[in-house]
C-alpha cells in the first residue's frame, strides 16, 4: 500500500500474497525486471524487495544492488540444474530511474548488455541450462526491433541456452539463433 505514484500513465501493484499463489499455481520463477517493477517509489521499491525475501517462489530481476539484481535462480529440473536470468532493455522511466546500482536498489537493466553478459557467462559455468528472460522490444510490433536482435545474438554467444522475453504486446518470432532457442515475445 506503500509509495507514490510515479510519473507514469499506468501504475501497478499487487499484494505479496501473489508470489504465494504463483508458487501455488507452478511457477517456478517470476521476473520483476520491467517498466512496473517500481510503478511506486523507493518506498515500493523497498515493499518489494521485503516480499521478495520471503517469497516461496524465487524472484529475479530486481535486486538490493546490480549483483542481487542480475543474480540468477536456480532451481532443479528432472536433475539438470537450470538457471534463470532477468532483465529490462526498455528505455523508460523505470530503468533509467531506479537501476540497480553497486550500491543502489533497482531493476536489472540492459541498456548496455556489459551487466547481462557477465552474469550470463558467470552462471554458464554452474548450470546445465540456461534461461534469459528479457523485458524487451518495441510496443505493437510483431517482429524483433535490432536491439533484441542484437542482444540475443550476444546472449546466445555468452552461452545462454534459451533467450524468451516480452512486453511488445504481440506475438514475436522465434526459432534457433545458433545453439539457443529465441523466443523474441
């Protein structure tokens, strides 16, 4: 109930019994890595960060700092150790506000992919699986914009096995870009 509106058209928020009932439902991770992750403030932000710590079901994206943020989940799938990664490329007020940081709260963001393809190749080493999970992508279109092009190019080469995201409110393409699987959105 916490944080103020910020300069947005569109704000959101949901109670921390959600993560409970996703965790209920199936899912295995949620991403918070997009352009309402912090629709309401630091104080929203701190909300989430809270529920987050708690929650039954793991939370990627979002972090107490960049490390927290772009750190992934790993969870255990009929014994292959899959790991899973979030982020944001949608140049908005989200990201370009509330960034995670060295030493700043926020959403992990790859305006720049520097971040992105380090932690990629970090949890490449420790995972038999992995899985980006990109907020991504220009508004109604239903083809990729060179910005996801280039990025899954560059994931794919940093060792992600499956690159998926979404936010243009369409469907998007997907196929093999070499060894990993796209799903643009």
């Amino acid at each position: 109930d916490r944080g103020v509106p910020q300069p947005k058209i569109y704000h959101f928020r949901a109670s921390p019994k959600a993560l409970s009932a996703l965790d209920r439902a199936g899912v295995d991770v949620v991403s918070m890595a997009n352009n309402h992750a912090v629709d309401f403030g630091p104080d929203g932000l701190a909300d989430t960060l809270a529920a987050r710590d708690v929650s039954p079901v793991p939370v990627v994206g979002i972090g107490r700092n960049a490390a927290d943020a772009f750190a992934p989940a790993v969870v255990t799938v009929r014994g292959l150790r899959v790991a899973v990664i979030a982020s944001t490329q949608i140049n908005d007020y989200t990201v370009n506000t509330y960034p995670a940081t060295t030493s700043t709260a926020g959403v992990a963001g790859n305006l720049r992919n520097d971040r992105l393809l380090a932690a990629v190749k970090a949890a490449r080493a420790s995972s038999d699986v992995l899985v980006v999970f990109l907020h991504w992508g220009t508004d109604y279109t239903s083809c990729p914009d060179s910005a996801q092009v280039a990025t899954a190019t560059a994931l794919e080469a940093a060792g992600a096995d499956v690159i998926v995201g979404g936010h243009a409110h369409r469907v998007q393409g997907s196929g093999w870009l070499g060894r990993a699987f796209v799903g643009y959105g």
